[in-house]
C-alpha cells in the first residue's frame, strides 16, 4: 500500500511499509538511516537517552552539538526550548533554506542532545517525509549527518559509507534514487543583545 506526499511542490509516493519499519525501530530505540530535508542522516527518538547514546557513540563525538534535533511544528518545538523569541519564530515562519537554530536553553531532552550550558540545535523540518515520521512517533528525531568523518556531509544516498549502513537498525528506502545534491542546513542564534547571528550560511 501507498501513501502519498507532498514535497518541494510535487507530489510522491511512499510505501507505508516503509514508514511503519522506520517507527517501529525509532519506537524501540533503534537508529535509522533516513534522508532529512538537508543531507542523509543517522537518526533517533531524540527524547531516548539510550538511542541517543548509542547514536553518538557511532559517530564516535563527544559534541552534542553535531547532533541536531528535528520537530515538526512550532508546536512541539517549544517543548524543548526554554523561550522561544518572536524574533526567531518569525523567522522559521518565512526562512526558505532549511534552518537549524541554536538554543541557549533546551528542555525534556536527554543530557547527550545537549551542549554542556544546555544549548540545543533544533530544526523545524520542511520535508513532508520527515514532517510525517516526527508526527506519527510523537517526538522529535535526533539527526547526525550518515558519515563517520567529522565534518563530511553525504549529499546523497550513493555517498554513505557501508560502514555507516551496516551499524544502523533501519534503512529508508524513500529518495535512495534521488541524486538531485543536498547541502547542511543554515545554522543561526539569537545573540545576548537580541540580533541574528548566522553560524552557517
């Protein structure tokens, strides 16, 4: 059976299996491999100390914040923030590229998902896939880009490493054909005297 998605203004076709496989091991604390609306990422329950243990442990990095966090409305995010400037929701609302944004501090996360002060990438996802994924588990996905190398961004599915598709629990099947490049998403915070700061463009 399909189902069918909208995405970047056209409409796909997802297999449900594929999706039911890839909420069943994020319900029982796996790691998958799934593509995100940047670049193709290892992924957990975010709010799941073990998962999101052993997420970092396969990237082999002890900083929290190259583990980004994905929800998928304004809603859920401000769950996992502290505050929420109007400055910054404004922004999520009409910013094009995905948006990854810096929290100073995050909330009902393990410690792992944040830095040592407490902040917290988050990133409101514009990918319908994703969006669907993160409402049908009812908590937002951990995202690491799918490379061992620090720094290294696969920007399709032929360039992950089987090293990295052999320790994961899931593979998505959707968008493995699509070799259309993906880039990281902008990184931003909100500086101590209220003004944008972008930290990737």
């Amino acid at each position: 059976m399909r189902m069918t998605i909208s995405t970047n203004g056209r409409a796909i076709m997802v297999q449900n299996y594929d999706l039911d496989n890839a909420l069943e091991t994020l319900r029982t604390g796996g790691l998958i491999l799934y593509p995100t609306d940047t670049v193709w990422s290892i992924g957990c329950d975010a709010t799941n100390p073990r998962a999101v243990s052993r997420l970092r442990q396969l990237k082999k990095t002890d900083d929290a914040l190259g583990t980004e966090v994905l929800v998928n409305s304004l809603d859920m995010l401000r769950r996992y923030v502290a505050h929420l400037h109007p400055r910054i929701e404004t922004l999520l609302i009409y910013h094009l590229r995905p948006l990854t944004v810096l929290y100073e501090q995050g909330r009902n996360l393990p410690a792992d998902v944040l830095s040592g002060n407490g902040q917290v990438p988050i990133r409101l996802v514009q990918d319908e896939y994703c969006r669907h994924l993160i409402g049908q588990l009812g908590r937002p996905l951990a995202a690491a880009a799918a490379d061992l190398r620090q720094g290294y961004f696969p920007d399709s599915f032929g360039a992950i490493s089987s090293d990295v598709i052999e320790r994961v629990d899931y593979v998505a099947r959707h968008r493995r054909s699509d070799k259309a490049p993906a880039r990281p998403s902008v990184v931003a915070r909100l500086s101590v005297r209220d003004e944008l700061e972008f930290l990737r463009d």
